[in-house]
C-alpha cells in the first residue's frame, strides 16, 4: 500500500506526545514505541492500569502540503500484568491535508504474556489525490493527477525469541478504488495493473534485530528487519506477487554530540503488482528531495547516510545524502545511473530524554526539491 511511512509518521505522532513531561528518566529499553510510551506513564511507585491522551498533529511534505488534525492515544494494560511489563495502545488518528486528503487510521500494539507476544497494525482509510509520473527509473517530468481510495488492514504477530530479536507473521489487506484519472493519461488507458482497482491480500514471515540505546533519536546499536509477503488468489488478492523488504540501519557516535546514521533498504517483488505497490523511492523518510513515487518499479534500492549533531540548547542540524534507483528486474539496475539525494536539516527538540525533535529538513539536490516538517528522524 501506497504512503505506508506517511501512516507511519501519523501513528508515531500520536504515541510519541505523552512522552512530552519535564524531568522524568529516559526509557531504559527502546525496542519499540510501547517501550518509550511505558517509561512515561508508569512511575516506579504507581501501575497505571488506563489512560489517554489528546494530540494535534501538524506536519508539511511536498506530497500533501500542510496537514493538521488530532489524536487519540489510550493505553491500557491487563489486571495481572506486571510494573515492567509493557502496556497495550490503541491510536485513532484524522488528518486531513492542504491537498484534500483525508488519512484515517488506526494504530495499535497489544504486549501480551508478560510482553513475549505482541500484535501489532493498523487498520484505516485514505482518500489521497496523488501523482503518478510512470514505472520505471526513467520517467518523464510531467506527472498525471489520479484520486485513489483506499481501505486497509495489516496486523502482525510476533514472539520475542532473544532479548534483542522477534519473530512472526505478518498478515496485509487492501482495497483500493481509482476515482479520479487525468483525461489521455497511461492511468485512464487502463494499461497500468492496478489503475482499475483491485484487492491486495498478503500473508509472511517477520523478524527483527534491535539494540538501539533509543528509539527516537538513537546514539548507537542498530535495527534490521526482514520480511517476506506473498499475495496470492488463495488470500483473496486479485493480483499475485511477492514482496521482500530488508532494512538494515546501524547508529555510530564520534566525537561528542555527533551521530553518523546509516540506512540500507531493499523492497524486492517477484510478479505482477498493482502499481500503487511496487517499490518507490522519495518522500520523507527514502531520498528526501524526490517526490515519494516520483519512480517505481518492482525492484528499489536506497542508500542513505546522515550525519547530526547537537548544538546549543534544544537546537540541532543534520545533513543527508541518498543514493538509490528503480529497475524492473535485479540484473537490469546500473549503478552509474544511481539517482543522488542531499539536503540539511535543523531540530528542535522537544524531549530531552527521549531526543523526540520537531524536524525541518530541506532536500535541495533531487527531482522535487522542498521542506519536510514532521516530528522524529526520518531513520
């Protein structure tokens, strides 16, 4: 499904404003958002057994404009759970966009057994006029306008098998209807998989390695994830292909105040997708300064280095570079013709302890140059 990380960044804002209390500790662990989220609401001498939350949400892409709306964060946890056990969230969210978008969802991570399982998802709606500028790494500049509607589920279920490590399963549905194409475009040809609509049903294995120090703005350790999804007729998907994403990001400190972050992901697909879900690059967390789908293909690679620092007070700045392109199969990508993404950035932050920071970064080399605001790194 098409602006997964922009549903993302909505469910992260959402979890990420209780942490926003003066003078409490950091989380001792940050392997994921409850993790945070339970080291704000749980004091050592109090459990907590329910609470909520109420949060605006104001951002800005190059895709959808301003944006703003508001959140909902309850969390909860079971009679018989424990102090250190994390709790349970549910996160409905509504944003709507300068663009005339609407993203409704909801986020939620249920920690059962004493945290050894969780399931995790969301589930929601969007209504998001888009451009569509081709498949493949060398599309024209001139993209055409198309509307699509689309409602989704994805769910994951997972088992902490080390400290560090998670296994599991993870189940995605989506159906999405074209109510919009441009007059003599390739969308109304009905040429393009997927520009009819269609239902996406995908079943497959998890697993995931954290040893970041923190979650919102790691100093050291890493994140990788594997996943591997296969849509096929038997689920119920009227297009059948598979999917394999690997994302590997590794935190480095040198000197004092300086973080190297790195990034290398991978979306993989064998088959014949609808074009809203072949691999893409731009947007605000995959090269910054391209539009996100500015290319799509079935295959994506992105490299991607950041460097940030601390300033003085709660002010910060990064620099970032990309390195990544779109080909139809693996053996037809060519380095040379890699695309380049750089831009800089300013922070401020807005948790000390958590190093949750208002982000305004600006991609000035890329197809789309322009201003993210949002709230939390991009990596």
């Amino acid at each position: 499904m098409r602006n997964q990380g922009l549903v993302l960044f909505v469910i992260l804002v959402s979890v990420s404003a209780p942490l926003l209390k003066p003078g409490r500790a950091p989380a001792a662990a940050a392997d994921s958002v409850s993790s945070s989220v339970d080291s704000a609401i749980a004091p050592a001498d109090t459990l907590q057994r329910f609470g909520y939350a109420f949060i605006p949400a104001i951002f800005y892409t190059p895709e959808t404009g301003f944006a703003g709306g508001a959140s909902v964060l309850l969390f909860f946890r079971g009679r018989n759970d424990r102090e250190i056990d994390l709790p349970s969230t549910v996160s409905p969210t509504l944003i709507f966009t300068e663009k005339k978008q609407i993203i409704a969802v909801i986020g939620y991570e249920l920690n059962l057994k004493q945290s050894r399982y969780r399931v995790n998802g969301d589930i929601g709606y969007l209504e998001f006029p888009d451009l569509f500028y081709g498949i493949g790494p060398d599309t024209p500049d001139d993209p055409e306008d198309y509307t699509p509607e689309t409602a989704f589920l994805g769910v994951s279920l997972k088992k902490r098998i080390w400290p560090r490590l998670m296994f599991g399963v993870r189940y995605e549905f989506g159906h999405s209807q074209i109510t919009e194409t441009e007059d003599g475009g390739l969308l109304a040809s009905g040429l393009i998989t997927g520009s009819d609509g269609g239902t996406v049903s995908g079943l497959g294995p998890v697993i995931t390695w954290d040893s970041r120090d923190r979650l919102f703005y790691p100093k050291t350790g890493s994140f990788h994830a594997l996943s591997a999804l296969f849509y096929t007729d038997g689920l119920g998907s009227d297009f059948v292909f598979e999917r394999y994403i690997m994302d590997f990001r590794t935190y480095i400190p040198f000197f004092e105040k300086n973080i190297l972050a790195l990034r290398a992901w991978f979306s993989l697909i064998n088959g014949d997708p609808p074009f809203q879900m072949m691999s893409t690059i731009g947007g605000a967390e995959l090269m910054r300064g391209y539009y996100d789908g500015r290319y799509r293909d079935n295959n994506a690679i992105v490299l991607q280095a950041e460097w940030r620092r601390r300033l003085w007070w709660r002010f910060g700045a990064s620099v970032f570079a990309g390195y990544g392109d779109v080909a139809p199969t693996l053996d037809s990508f060519d380095i040379a013709e890699f695309k380049a993404a750089a831009g800089a950035g300013i922070r401020f932050v807005i948790d000390r302890g958590e190093g949750i920071a208002i982000r305004m970064d600006f991609g000035f080399i890329g197809g789309t140059p322009g201003p993210y605001f949002m709230i939390n790194e991009a990596f």
